[in-house]
C-alpha cells in the first residue's frame, strides 16, 4: 500500500440514524452521506449490523470495494472513555459498560477511533473550515448541550480519560422562577443543560404558561401534553411570538454566560454553535442574545484586542455542516489517525 491510498470512514451514531460519509486518503469527501437507521434500543449488535450496512452503500456508493475502507471514526450519543460508554444514555441496555470499540474494531477487522458526539462535531466543523488553524469550541444546544474543542492544528481535546468538554454540566447562577436551582438529566443542579436543553424548554414553558400575562396564549389553548407545546415553540418563536421569543432569549443568554467561562478556560478564538437552532429563521437573534450572555460576563479582553477595539478576540458563528458534522469529522480523525 503507497502512503496517499486507502478510504476512511465516519460513522455518527445518533438516536434514530446512523449518518457516515467516507473520505480519501487526501482528505477528500468520496461520495455522498449515507443514512441508515440506528436502532440503538435493540442493542449494540443490531446497531453494529446497520453499520456494517452504512460501509457497504458507501463503498458502492464511492464504486470502491469495501477492503480499501482502512479505518472506522465512530461517535456516539453518550459520554465514553477507552471505548467504553460509562454514562446514562438514551441507548438499549447493553450498550453501557461494554467495550464497543473493541467489539467493532474485532468485528470490521479495522482500527477503530472512537469519541461522544460534541467532539465528533467539533473536528467536522474544523475539517470543514480548510483555512481556519486556529483552536475552537462548539456548544451544541439540542436534546442537551453538547460541546468540543480542537486545538490549533486539528487536534481534538479530550482530556486524559476522554472525560473533557462536558460542557452542559458546567454551573451558571440563575434560579427558576420558584428560587430553586433546576435539575440537571445528570441529577446535579444549576447546570447549564438544565437551561438550554429541550427539557428545560418544557419547564420554562410550564412556568410562563402559569402566569396570568400569558393567559390567552394560543399554547394555554387545548390540553396537548407540554412536550408537544414545547417542541411548537421555535415555530412560534420564528413568527415572533412574544412567549417563545422571551424564553429562547433566557436560553440564548444563559448559554453566553456559560461561552464566556468555557473562553476564560481555553481561550479558543473561535466558538462555533451547532445544534438545530442553526437551521431556524431567528438564529441571528438568537445569536445575539449568547453575545448579550457573553459580554455580561467575559472581561473585555476576551471580546477585542486592547489595540485595536474593531478586533475581536472571540468570534461566533454558526456550524456549517449541518447535520452531517459529526460524521465528517470522525472520518477525517480515522483518517488523521490510521493513514
Ligand atoms: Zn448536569
């Protein structure tokens, strides 16, 4: 085998889908994105047999045979370390505590690189932008609050164990409405997840719902279960809707507050946001209000260059690969790491 041969793979485990794309020895995307359903509670094997079809109809796809693919960049929707998933997952039983990288490496008879899905995406964003070297940070907003770091030169940043960038469970000094701190899904309090999250969402709504001003509300109408209300209100939020708009402004706000610790810690230059709320029509408002967030809380430092104002020293914006960030950047990783 020459040095520049040899295809490479990134498979993203999500709830419902598996999304892989295949790149070359070159870095180039070959073909397009292969989606395949995850089938994550039927337990690892039947999720393993989906993956093993997402390689063949990339293989086809690319008119390759499937023995040119030499490495797996794999991501799942859960915390893990060393290939193993250790933390609470929305997975079938099985899943937790078992070696599936090893499982899989044994099973493709190919090395395998595994990580969560916030760091998966972290280095597709990177890979994407081909003329950034700088370091950056994603924080992606959605179910929970995912997040990544890559370092300048495209290094992702997990930490010794793979235990870094847990960045929905940092605290943030806010109180509900009843002066308690909100329950994290990780069971501690006053996380930033318990703000920004989908569920948080549903227990902000509850709140305003309840308050005699939002009364003749269209979501006080009728009796659906809150989490159909909850799951209408970017809708409404898009069409400027006073309720909708006041809450994502809490949460937008909330999590610049949040951006501006994660920047005092590593200075990334670049924070980049993903997560759904990057394919509605208000993200800009919604992008200012992280930025409220943010200068409420960062030192000036952190947001222009003290010679030059007009310089910022932090920049924001969207992600750009949509929902295909995290398999890109787990076949460009594969490919960094078993070339
Ligand atoms: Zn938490």
């Amino acid at each position: 085998m020459t040095k520049n041969s040899g295809f490479f793979a990134g498979l993203d485990i999500g709830g419902t889908t598996v999304k892989s794309v295949l790149v070359d020895a070159n870095a180039e995307q070959v073909g397009g994105l292969v989606e395949v359903r995850s089938l994550v509670k039927d337990g690892y094997e039947a999720t393993f047999r989906q993956l093993e079809n997402a390689l063949e109809q990339l293989a086809s796809g690319a008119g390759i045979d499937l023995s040119a693919i030499k490495g797996i960049g794999l991501d799942v929707p859960a915390p893990s370390s060393d290939g193993v998933i250790w933390g609470r997952a929305n997975l079938g039983e099985d899943w937790v505590g078992t070696d599936i990288r090893g499982k899989l490496s044994e099973r493709l008879g190919l090395p395998v690189y595994m990580t969560n899905d916030g760091n998966a995406a972290a280095l597709g964003e990177y890979a994407l932008r081909r003329k950034y070297h700088g370091s950056l940070l994603l924080v992606a907003p959605g179910t929970g609050l995912g997040g990544g770091l890559v370092l300048s030169g495209g290094t992702g940043y997990e930490g010794a164990n793979g235990l870094a960038l847990e960045v929905g469970h940092i605290s943030v000094p806010f109180r509900e409405d009843d002066g308690e701190l909100p329950t994290c899904s990780c069971g501690l309090k006053g996380c930033v997840e318990a703000w920004v999250s989908l569920v948080a969402l549903r227990r902000r709504l509850r709140f305003e719902l309840a308050k005699p001003e939002w009364a003749s509300h269209p979501l006080n109408e009728g009796d659906a279960p809150i989490e159909e209300k909850a799951f209408r209100l970017r809708e409404f939020a898009e069409k400027g809707d006073a309720l909708a708009v006041q809450i994502f402004k809490q949460q937008g706000f909330i999590l610049g507050y949040a951006v501006a610790d994660l920047v005092r810690v590593f200075d990334p230059g670049l924070v980049v946001v993903g997560g759904g709320l990057a394919e509605t029509s208000f993200r800009d408002l919604y992008m200012g209000w992280i930025h409220e967030g943010f200068v409420d809380r960062a030192w000036p430092a952190y947001r222009h260059s003290p010679l030059d104002e007009t310089k910022e020293t932090t920049c924001f914006e969207w992600a750009i690969g949509g929902d295909a960030s995290a398999a890109i950047g787990m076949a460009y990783a594969a490919r960094e790491m078993f070339q």
